[in-house]
C-alpha cells in the first residue's frame, strides 16, 4: 500500500501535550485512512500497548508489541473503518508521558480512548465502543415519552405491558438473551440489555434479589468502597455508607430489579443446556432446562450468560476422619453468625476474607476461636487499599477531580495487565513501607505473609485466581494480641471426634469446624449448570496466565473467557466485583446487542 | 447609626457585570458589618423585592420595597449576622439587569442567593439558608463509614439497628418530628430529616407507599416532566420517561421509602390532635391519637408536620335529586377505569385536568361520554408548557446550560410573586399566539376558554387555588372533534333517576356520573386530622392573596403557612406538586432541625 505522508514515520516531538496529541492523532488518522498498517504501527512504540474493549477486535483483547498491533490492523480495519479521531479534554505530561481522552467512530459505533505518548510515540492505546450507531442507549434526549399524547383506543398503560410481558416472557415468548445468576453482575448486565432493547431474563436459584447478600455471615460489609460499588445507572446516593453492610446492599439489589424493570425469576435453578448452532438461520440457539418455583421449564435463548458469579461453588476439603466428628462442620458460605457459640471452641480453616471476618465475628461472640493458616496469605490494611489503591479514581477526591463513575472505568481499563502488574509491585512496596510496624507485629504473631509470588500484591491475586488476601476490617489486631489463636505452616491431618489434628500433631478440640476454604472456579460453574462438555469446549475462566499459582501460562493479557466470545458460540461470563461488573457489562451487552441487530461482528482471534 | 462608608449611597454603575456585582456584594458586606440599615437599604431600589427563605427570618418572606427590607433588617441583622459574600459564578447580564450567584454565611449556616442589579441597585435579592453549621448533611466526604474496622463486641449490625429502629419508634421511643401522608411531599421531607438526623415517622392510611397513585385512574401520567419530578438525593436514572406513568411512579414512591430508610407506618390514620405549648421545658408536644393497623396509639411528637397532599378532601356538589339517580356516582379520585362504562352514557361534570383525562379514558373505552364545563377553563398545550414554561429551567437543554436540579430549584425560587406574576402574562400571551388555532378550535367547539382573571396563566391559577385548567394531552382533540359532548356555561339543576338536567333544561341521559368538581383546602386536612380549633388558628392555607377567585387578598407574597411556622405553634404545612415538595422540604427540614438542636430560631413577623 503506498504511503502518501512520510511525515508519520518519524514524528516530530511537539511539547505542548495537547499538540503533541494532536499531531499523533493526525497522522494516526491519515494512516488509517490510507489503510497504511505501517505508518500506523510506526506510530507505536515497538514495545507499546493497544488494549481494546470491542472497538476494533469485536472481543477483548490486548495486543502487546507493535507488531502484534499491525497485525491486528490487518485484519480489522477494512471493516472497523476508524474515523474521526479527536482528543476530548485537555492533555496533560507527567514524568514524559502525556496523557489524552480521545474519541473516535467506527463503521459500528462510537468509541472513548486513552493515549499515553512517550517521545512523540503511543506508548499506550486504549480503545472501547460506547454504543452502536443506531442503537443508541435511550437517555437523555432521547428518553421515551412514557406516554402518547392523544386518545388512543386500544393503549396500554405501564402497568398492563410489565403484566403482559411477566406473564410472556419465558413461557410464550423467548428471551434474547438468558443471564444465569440475579446477582449485581447478572442485574447490571440485565438493565443494560434491557436499555438496548434486548430481551432479557435473568434467573436465579435464590428466593428474592439480593438474598446471595443476606444469607452471608451477619457481620460483612463490602470490603470495597462506595465510589467503586455503583451499579449501572442508578448510583448510590451521595450518603450511602463507604462500606455498604450486606443487607443494605441486598435491599439495594431488589430495588434495582424493580426500578431498572428486569424479567427476573427467582427460585429459579438452571439444570443443564445444550446448543444447537445451525438453528436460528446459524444464529444458534440454547435449549435450557430449568426448574421455576418448581415447574420444570425449557427456554430458548439465542444468548447464554453465565453471571453466577466470579467465585465458584463452595470447595470444602475432605479430610480423614471428617465424617465422625462430633462437632459441626461448615463451609464458610454456610456461616451465618457466631451467637449460638459463645463459649464453644471454634477452628476456622484458611486465611483470606471470609476466614478472618468469621473469626472476628465468633471472637466478637465471645467464642474461643483458632485460626489455621495453611500457606502465606497477603494483608492489606483497608485505609492503605483505599489510599494507595482505589483512591485516586474511586473516592471522593478522586469526583472533585473529574474522574466520574464513568471516567474513573475508563482509566482504570486504560492500564494493560502487564504494566498494572509492573505499578502494583511499586504500589505494595509503599504499603510495606507505610505500614511495616502492623506487618511486623502480625509476622511477630506468627502469621505468614506474602505479597504475591512477584510482590505485585492484592490486586493482582485478585486477577489470577480471585484468592489468597485479606482486606485487614479488624481480624489482623485479634491475631497480632492473640485473641484468635493462631497455627500457621501447617496442614490438617485429620479430625477427630472433637478435635482437629493437625500436620505437626497439635490437636484442636473443636465443637465447630468451618471450611473457609474457598470457591471452585467459575468454569464448575459451566459443567454443573449447562455440562461438562460445553464447560471443557470452554476450557479455564478468569486469570491472566501469569504462571503463578492457579494461574497457569501462557500470558493471555486478558482474563480468559470474560466479557468475551468463547469457545463456545452464544455463551458468555459475566461477573467480577461491583467495578467490574459495572464497567465490563456495557461491553458484554454492546457485543450481545450487535448479535441481536444482525451486525457485523467479525472477532479479531490473534 | 453612624456611616462609615459614603459611597454606599450612590454606588458607581460598573460596566462589567462581574465586577458591578463584586462592588455591591462589598457594599452590602461593609454597610451590614456596620448595622447601617440606611446604607443597605440604599443599595436597593426603591421598589426591590427581597425574598428570604429562612437565612435572614426564619421563615418564607418576600419583602416588597426598601422600607420593608430596611424594617426586616433592623429586627434580624444582630442576630443573623450575615458575612462573607461571594459572587459564585460569573455574572450575567441580559437588557440591563445583571444576575449573578451568591454565597454567603449567618450565624446559623451558610446560604445561596442570586442577585439582579439594575444600574447598580439590587432590583431583586433572593438569599435562602442552606445548611446548618454543625449540622451539615453527612453526604460526600461526611457520609458514614457504614463498618467500624475492629472486632467489636455487642456491636449492632446494619439490620440490626433497622429492626430495632422499627420496634421502637413511635412505640416506646417517640419521634421528634411526625408527618402525617406519606406521598413524594411527605417522604421527600422525611428523607431530609433523616439525613439531618431528626427522629421522623411518617404516617399514611394506605396500604403500601405510593398507593395514592396506584388508585387513581389507570391511564394517569404525571402533568409535569421528569426534570421536574426528582425526590431529594435519588434523583431518577436518564432514561426515566418524561411523564412518568402512575404505577411507576407508585414503585418509585415505595423505593424510595425502603432505600431511604424511613420509618413508615402505613395503613395509619391521624384521628385528632392537641397541642400543649409549655411541655418539654416550652419546646411543647403534640398528643396525636393514630390508628396504627387497626390498634389506637398515641404519639408525642415536638413537630408535626402536614403533608396530607395540597389537595384537601374530595369534594362532592349536592345536587338536588342525586339520591335518586339509578346510576352510579363517583368522584373523579374514586373513578378508576372506563372498562366496564363500555357503550354506556357518562356524563363526567368537572373541566380540569381530572375531568379531561377521565373523559379520554372513557371515550378509549367506547362510552358515550359528555362534559359539563360549568366555568372557563384554561388550556394549555403540554408541548408548549415546557418550551414556554418549565423548559428553561427543567429539561434536557437546561441540564447542559449548567441548572442542575437544586440550581434550577433555587434560580425558580429566585423571583418574587409578584414579578412571576407579570412574566407569566407574557408567556401565556405568546403561548395564545402560538397555539392560536388550537384555541380557535376550542372555542368553536364551545369550550369556555380563560387565562386567568388576569391573564397570568397556568402557573397562577394553580399558586392561587390549585385548579381552574387543563394540561392537554389529548382530551381537547376530543372535544374539538365531537368525539366528547360538550356542554358548557351551564349548571347542572338536578338529578333525575336517569339523567343529569342542566341549568338550561337540558337533559342528559346518564348511567354515570362523575364529579370532577375537585378537592377542598389544606385547611380542611387540618380540621379533620387534627381539630376544628386548630384548623381555625391556622387560617387558609396556600394562596398567594391574589384577590382572584378562591384566593382573597391582602396579598401575602408567600403561599400562605406553607413549609413555614404558622399560627399553631409546632404545626406545619407541606406539599404542591413534586417541584414544590422537593425543593421547599429543605427550608422546612432546616427550621424543624433548628428546633431539635435548640438553635435560636426569631421568627421575622413582618
């Protein structure tokens, strides 16, 4: 392809920021225009990075190296058709880099971006659809009537179209799109869907929205702040608490069916599915049994989420001799509240969040309570988390500094996996530093810690395998002044009748044992719900191949299986924490919505 | 009082409007921190209006003309003890008058305005408290932790503290403040109270929260626009309809009740009320006599407020030979659905907003239906009541030109009475230019066609009496086109078994009637919650003593005892429509705060 400016080949260094961004978005966009992949990759540096969410891949998708990226041109743009690229907001230089909001269209939609420059070159690209052209979200100006001015024989008002759709939905009309799992992933995602238009149902196995909250030990509250918790929306007023107790986010949850007007069946059990892709005139389409308030039903959605949430089922070890202990044997999810074991002796297995809430509140009830801690664990200090962590997009600081619930996603997207990487490690030096007397005395109690295998700490053990920290609400004092009793380094060897026999022979007697153990991965999801064959077609879900423990090779630069196409056409995972939910779930459903309208939706597969 | 600074007296007239402003806000700054009444006063024009919304007086006052700021002044000025005026925001300036935003402090708060200077004298100064200082509302950087992190023993949950809150308040722990109907005013109020943490129950004889609009007619939508209709703190999502359906509205209602956390009683019905002023150390306490779920209680609240809807009771002409008509009679809030009225004769008496609708819902149902219009009627055109009217303050263009809701709340409240007044004449005659051939055809229809004794329009007759027009969204299509019976400037004379005779000796064949003849006052609430005696104290209720019909003079320049204190010590009045409710249940939850806290609290009495 010939070139027809030079000029993109070597930029010159401009150094107002906001020139500089201009003059690189220029030549980028001439580039693109002429569909001349190597001016366009000359742009890059050769080590940069382009994450892009949907925009250009139809997928999720990082591609790291400048080669990478020109291939990845390659084989998009003829059809992404990239255009009108102009910077949004002033750029800004720190330390070398320059920064800049960008917005572009596509043959599809429009897009939002982010750019870092380094010496005139993209050091970083991040590019996400925001809607389809077309199928524009209706907000705004563009918000229905509610109702027709005029007299109309034959209206129905609100009420009788919820009623009709309640009573078809499902049972005489077909979904679009099934989403398993009515908790905030599978509601966010739903109320998205729902603004495009998209027929939706979301079933869940539990009796009202919200319960997977309420049924939890009493004492949680969400270890993640507020600014980081909004759903899709309908934020959280401005005096909700920083951290939201459990059952105030359970009612929260309910309200948001209710209000964002979701097709919802509780009581709802998903028991197995198959896929036919040829049905549908090659649209596919899922036969999913379910069982309803009891009734056994078959649906027929052409879209399949899997929302049961990022944790798995609960994974309880099975140690020698467990069948004749005497006492009580728990899963932590079992664990409500410690009340009726004041006075009784209490082990608890494992080390992470819901292990050390738990001890907390036995401890509170005044229970005698031993912790058994099986391998390292990483302790974050919530006010450290929030200060060195969350706080510089989700705080209130962060509103006054213009980063938006929306913005604030965007950024925060805007940092491939191998440099959040990179900064996290700088980020859990500083909190070691900050708060190295609390890690010395809680080493001095024995307790084993770690920072993640490459120091890279919470946020990062987060994404490889959803385990292995705790956010420190209180436990770690009880631990570091003994209240909780602590046996670290070591494994259970067995349980007795009354006690717990650990790997150095120390016997706990116990009158309750609780497993806080943790979850399987979301992919036992799959093979319980829908089947073993689809859940292998699928392979592993979540983790960035960063080959560290539960998180095997190779790289993938993405979490596998998230948000995007898989293995298996039709059938998508949706979940994470309350960021990722919000923020990922415009993305799952731009993707559905494209299918639904018949789009183009050509995946870019490497 | 000596002068200390002369050039009070004759400011210089600044050309930028930015700094005219600047040069009177540092006039009034020094003239009131030298008590010199007579160089404030001269900062004012001769005919200035001043309206306060509880900073200065402690109550809701608009005072018209320089002597009447100057007598306010020499009663507040030592106690208030204004200071620290700043312009917030760039001026403007439009034919001569400059506005511009205000803040500034009293000994009590801190407070917004907005100034209009006209050559260098304020022609129009609006200042309303907003916030308590020391009692600033716990939102942002003030919200709650929700969690303490630590192990805590006999620590009460989330839920916890709730359940308990709802065993006892009102049983055996009495509210400061009780509000009796829970609709948008009632809750609005109470969530604001809430936040300020003033110990509120809300009662309601319905069943559920928003029943009031769920039992109305089924093809009800809100009259006014959805910018228009946010409750405090939880404004609607975007993509909220513009005329929100009833139902919706209804579950919006109940939402908001549960995520704000108010305490509710429903089904609870106020049956009398007495007051003793010199209990509680001269604080004074209600007796309230309640059925609570069909148990008799008694309450001792401090505060009471009366949020039963500015609609009173439904009210009900007796016509002569009504007890011998076969049909069915019902008052419009009784009526609920033309279905089963289908190829029936109904003859709906009423020419309203209640008395249009109802006929469209009738005539979608294919009845034979005939309105009596016994007086002139104004109609306006939905469409052109929001671009004309609410459009520059409450839409989607307002939200860009920066008037979020509580800047457009307070820029409405910014123009005295008496200056709406005129304004709205010239609105509603371009509006009569506008829509000239709709009124044509009306009046060619017959319909009796008014704007208002003088002219003033819609926003008028509803500040003055709250009725006397139709919001067209569909019924005058009717009429103009014969598809309604029209009778107009008639009376209705009697009933007969079946028909309504009118004035004219007309008969009308009926098998329905519907008296869309409206609603009592205020006051009438007033009377039958509480006692006749106390009604009596009271007085009228709404009103701007317009001497037009149904409001008599002298003018007040204030809706009459609404959201201020009144003649009954300890009772207050709140409602209007949802712009109304909202924006003035933060004066009125400031005053009742106030009180709470023991903050002095001198009514200015004029």
């Amino acid at each position: 392809m010939a070139r027809i400016d030079n000029s993109v080949d070597a930029p010159a260094v401009a150094t107002d920021p906001g020139m500089a961004v201009q003059e690189w978005l220029d030549a980028l966009s001439r580039a693109l225009s002429a569909r001349d992949i190597e001016a366009c990759s000359a742009l890059f540096h050769p080590d940069a990075f382009w994450r892009d969410l949907v925009a250009f891949s139809w997928t999720i998708v990082t591609l790291d190296g400048r080669e990478a990226i020109a291939a990845m041109l390659r084989k998009t743009l003829a059809h992404v058709q990239p255009s009108r690229w102009v910077m949004d907001g002033a750029a800004t230089e720190t330390g070398g880099t320059v920064e800049a909001w960008v917005r572009f269209d596509t043959a599809a939609g429009r897009g939002r971006g982010i750019l870092r420059l380094r010496d005139g070159r993209a050091w970083t690209l991040f590019t996400a659809l925001q809607e389809l052209r077309g199928f524009e979200e209706p907000a705004g100006d563009r918000r229905p009537r509610g109702v027709v001015h005029a007299a109309l024989r034959g209206r129905r008002t609100w009420a009788e179209t919820r009623a009709a759709e309640a009573a078809t939905l499902g049972i005489s009309i077909q979904p679009y799109c099934l989403i398993v799992g009515g908790g905030q992933g599978g509601i966010g995602l739903a109320a998205r869907l729902k603004r495009l238009e998209v027929p939706t149902l979301v079933i869940d196995r539990l009796e009202r929205p919200g319960d997977a909250w309420r049924r939890r030990y009493k004492t949680l509250c969400l270890h993640d702040p507020v600014w980081y918790d909004h759903l899709p929306y309908l934020p959280f007023p401005d005096h909700w608490p920083v951290f939201t107790p459990k059952d105030k986010m359970g009612d929260w949850l309910e309200m948001y069916v209710q209000v964002m007007e979701l097709a919802y069946w509780s009581q709802t059990e998903c028991l197995g599915a198959s896929h036919d892709p040829d049905a549908d005139g090659g649209a596919g389409r899922w036969t999913v049994q379910v069982r309803h308030q009891g009734v056994l039903r078959t649906l027929h959605p052409t879209q399949l989420v899997l929302a049961t949430g990022m944790s798995g089922l609960p994974q309880t070890p099975r140690f020698p001799g467990a069948e004749d202990f005497q006492g009580v044997q728990l899963h932590s999810s079992a664990f409500t509240d410690g009340a009726s074991w004041r006075g009784k002796r209490c082990v608890v297995i494992g080390s992470n969040n819901s292990a050390h809430d738990i001890c907390v509140n036995l401890w509170e009830n005044e229970a005698h309570v031993t912790m058994v801690q099986r391998s390292p664990t990483m302790v974050a200090r919530s006010e450290t988390l929030q200060e060195l962590g969350w706080g510089r997009l989700f705080s209130e600081q962060a509103l006054r500094n213009g980063f938006t619930t929306e913005r604030a996603d965007l950024m925060l997207a805007s940092t491939p996996y191998r440099l959040v990487t990179e900064a996290q490690k700088l980020v859990w030096q500083a909190a070691a530093e900050r708060d190295a007397d609390f890690y010395a005395q809680l080493r001095q109690a024995g307790f084993q810690l770690h920072f993640g295998e490459d120091g890279s700490g919470l946020t990062l053990l987060y994404l490889r395998r959803g385990s292995g920290y705790y956010i420190d609400v209180g436990g770690s004092a009880l631990i570091i002044h003994g209240e909780v009793s602590l046996c670290s380094g070591v494994q259970v060897a067995r349980l007795t009748a009354h006690a717990v026999v650990l790997s150095d022979g120390r016997e706990l007697p116990a009158d309750l044992v609780v497993y806080a153990t943790g979850y399987g991965s979301m992919e036992g999801w799959a093979a319980r719900c829908l089947s073993p064959a689809i859940a292998a077609r699928v392979g592993k879900v979540w983790g960035l191949g960063s080959d560290t423990v539960q998180d095997p090779g190779p790289w993938q630069g993405e979490l596998r299986n998230m948000w995007k196409p898989t293995a298996q056409p039709g059938l998508w995972f949706h979940g994470g924490n309350l960021q990722q939910s919000r923020s990922y779930s415009l993305y799952l459903a731009l993707q559905i919505k494209a299918r639904m309208e018949g789009l183009a939706t050509p995946v870019f597969n490497g």
